[in-house]
C-alpha cells in the first residue's frame, strides 16, 4: 500500500475544505491553483502575470512537499479563462 500525505503551504487559509496536494508514494497531486494576485485578490490584466503568479503557486507545493522543479516530472494542466 502506498503511503499518502497532505501537503499544505504555510500562509494558506485555514478553512479550505481540501489540501493544497496530496503525495502518495512518489506521485503528487496538485489541487487546482489559480493565477490570483495575493495582494489585490485579483486576477491581473496581463496573462503572462497571471502564469507567473500560477507556476510560482506550483513551484512553493513542490518545494513543500520536498520536490524539486529540476528533476523529471510529468504535468496536466486545464486553464480556462473566462472572456469579460
């Protein structure tokens, strides 16, 4: 049986009702993430802004979770971006 732990980043509120992944054996999943600035809570006018903002989000669980982003590691991915 493989062994599983939930990964949590530090500053994260504490009401969610789902971690920000989950490792079992050597496999991590990753909740869903989303490019929101932290500072104004919103998603930023510049998509390449708002990746940064998400792949930064990936790179803090991986190293959360004792990953690092150097080594090997497959990822699917679904964005949506609603038009206003």
């Amino acid at each position: 049986m493989n062994s599983r732990r939930t990964i949590n980043l530090p500053d994260r509120p504490a009401n969610l009702p789902f971690s920000d992944a989950a490792l079992v054996g050597d496999t991590l999943y990753i909740s869903g993430r989303i490019g929101i600035d932290p500072a104004t809570g919103l998603a930023p006018p510049e998509v390449d802004l708002e990746l940064r903002i998400l792949f930064d989000g990936f790179s803090a669980v991986l190293k959360e979770a004792g990953m690092m982003r150097n080594g090997r590691f497959e990822m699917m991915g679904i964005a949506v971006r609603k038009s206003c």
